[in-house]
C-alpha cells in the first residue's frame, strides 16, 4: 500500500503539465469555454485538469515547472456544476476523468527519482513505457468530505462535496433545467 506522501508525489494535478498550446485555457478569465480538437487532442485531461485545479485550489504547473496563478480570485467554498450529456456520461466519463485514478500515466524521471508525467513521444520513456504507472485522481480522496451517489455501481454522483465545503453537482443535459 502507498503511504500518503507517496500518493501526493502522485496525484494528477501535482504532476499534469500542459502542453504551451493548452496554456491559454489555464490563464483565461472565461467562466465558459467551447474546446475544439481532435480525436485525442487533450480536449478531456485539459478541461479537466482546469475544473479540478479551480475547485481544489491547487494551481497547475506550466511547461516551465512554475505555478500558473489562478486568473481571478475564487472565492471558497464554492458551487461547481459538471454537465454531463446524459446520467452514463457522469459515471463513465466525468467520474471517471475526475475521481479515478489513471487519467494519464506516470513514470519516475531518471536523472531526479521523482514521478512526472510519462511521455511516450520521447524515447528514453518510450523505452521505459513498462516502468509507467496510473496517475492518482485529479481530486484525490483525501479532498473529498462525502458523495451523495444516484447510482454507486454506474458511478453516477449527484453531488461531491469536498472537505472545504466546495460542493460538485452533476446533472445530465437531458434533464430539467435547474
């Protein structure tokens, strides 16, 4: 079992590093954004990396290895609602992306011994791709207070509240309005 240090050094948001073209969404004042891209462009791990770095507070690092500030001041707790096309959207995809482990992979770096994203499109990790390892959750489980589940097997949330009283709704576009 991983110790709790170990988990931190492996959570998503601590290690995620955005792309310099995926930058511009992580320094946006937008509150709405329309993501276009192709198939496996990064649509998904970007916005939600952006979700969960706002509702937890911790701010993603850039290419260059600092912090990007926040580009407004949120104020906490806060209300966030995900949108999801339908209820199998939630569990399959929202939960999934947010609150599963294995959004991307990641490997120890050889010249520091500390975990960082793998990138296959490099070949000293291409060459190592059996060393690669899950990501932990964009919002790990130490963050999370409670969940109030419309179905826990379909892994469809109603509500994720977390321990600073941030409260994550779900609700599927096909339902009534809210």
């Amino acid at each position: 079992a991983l110790t709790q240090h170990e988990m931190r050094q492996r959570e998503a948001l601590r290690l995620f590093r955005p792309l310099p073209t995926q930058v511009p969404v992580f320094t946006s004042t937008a509150s709405e954004f329309i993501l276009r891209g192709g198939n496996r462009s990064g649509k998904t791990i970007t916005m939600a990396t952006h979700f969960a770095s706002i509702v937890t507070g911790i701010p993603v690092i850039g290419p260059d290895g600092n912090p990007i500030p926040f580009p407004r001041d949120y104020k906490r707790p806060m209300l966030a609602w995900c949108i999801g096309y339908d209820q199998r959207h939630i569990g399959q995809t929202l939960h999934r992306v947010l609150f599963e482990p294995g959004l991307f992979q990641i490997i120890k770096d050889r010249e520091t011994g500390l975990w960082r994203e793998y990138r296959p499109w490099v070949e000293e990790d291409l060459d190592r791709a059996g060393q690669a390892v899950p990501a932990q959750p964009l919002i790990p489980e130490r963050l999370i207070d409670g969940i109030d589940w419309e179905s826990f097997a379909g892994r469809i949330f109603n509500k994720v509240t977390l321990k600073d009283g941030t409260k994550i709704c779900a609700y599927p576009s096909t339902g009534e309005p809210k």
